[in-house]
C-alpha cells in the first residue's frame, strides 16, 4: 500500500502539518516538505529540536495580528459584564475548576485576569456604561416607566427603565436603576 501525504497529515494530526500545492506534506514549523513515504521520517523529523521549538511558537502565538492589547481588553470587560449580569461574584474566578475551564478553552489567545484586576477594572467601566446610556439619552424625548416588581429573592424592587421616543433610532427600552424597597402599599384584589 502506497503512503500519502494526506494519510500521513491523519496519523499525525495538530502537528502543525498540511499539505501544500505540489502535494507534498509540509511542516509549518519547519517552513519546509517533509517525506512522507517512510513513517520514520516523518516521526523522526516531528521529535527534533527544531521542530518541536518552533512548533512550540507557533501553538503559544495566537494567530490574530489586530491589537492584542484592545482585544484583551475587550475580553476582561465582557468577562466582567458576564460575570456581574450573571451575579457570579468575580471570586469565582479563583475556583480551580472555573480557572481550568477558562484556561484551558480560551488560552493562550486570552490571559485570564485576576479577580483583583476584575475588581479594579469594574468601576471605570461601570462608570463607562453610565456615559454611554447618557450620550443615548442625551437631546432625546425620553419616556420613563416605572415599575415595582419583585426579585427572584422576593425583594421589592423598584424600576426605573428609559425609552427613548425616537422610532428612527436605536430605541430599546433600558433599566437605568434599581430602587429596593423596604415596604409597598399594593394589595392582592
Ligand atoms: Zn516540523
């Protein structure tokens, strides 16, 4: 039986192999074709030093060229909407099994930060988000609904939710604040 190259790109999978124009099995660590005819040469080019090194390099360097510091800067932020909206108390972060959940699906093309980074990140965006619900309202007719409601622990809230009066833009209704309430007057009819 003959060898391929692609039969030797499925024996070997992510070992930075694949297959190049001239149908040749070629290293992208080595930047070169290896032979694939004889399993030896290939298992033996894929121990040596160079191609473990760099292949090495190539796993840890995440493949997105675009600012990696505004890209994970995104993520922390997102990680913190997250993580509040959900009311998981950024202490979680320090869970083992959280942590390895994180690190071993988002790694290495994210760092996942502390819960003391989170925890000194969140005023400046909470106070970001505020801005921005401002900017949105701002030199806009608004329509204010209040609502008093209970939580899901039974509390009674009071909320306050804007909408802008503007059909031709962006007009989702949204909660500006939450009041809770020590007492109501409502009565079940
Ligand atoms: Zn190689």
């Amino acid at each position: 039986m003959t060898s391929t190259p692609q039969k030797r790109l499925r024996e070997y999978p992510n070992n930075c192999l694949s297959i190049n124009k001239k149908n040749e099995l070629f290293c992208d660590a080595f930047k070169k074709s290896i032979d694939y005819k004889k399993k030896s040469s290939v298992t033996q080019h894929l121990e040596t030093e160079v191609h473990t090194s760099n292949s090495q390099k190539l796993k840890t360097v995440p493949n997105i060229n675009f600012n990696t510091d505004e890209f994970q800067e995104n993520f922390k932020n997102d990680l913190i909407i997250w993580l509040s909206a959900s009311n998981v108390p950024f202490d979680k972060l320090n869970k083992m099994t959280f942590k390895s959940f994180l690190n071993n699906n988002l790694r290495p093309v994210f760092k996942i930060p502390s819960s003391a980074t989170l925890r000194r990140s969140f005023p400046n965006l909470y106070k970001s988000k505020i801005d921005e619900l401002k900017d949105n309202f701002s030199k806009s007719k608004v329509s204010v609904i209040c609502d008093e409601t209970t939580d899901s622990k039974c509390r009674y809230v009071f909320q306050i939710i804007f909408v802008k009066l503007d059909i031709l833009k962006e007009n989702c209704p949204k909660l500006v604040d939450t009041i809770f309430l020590d007492e109501v007057n409502y009565e079940i009819g």
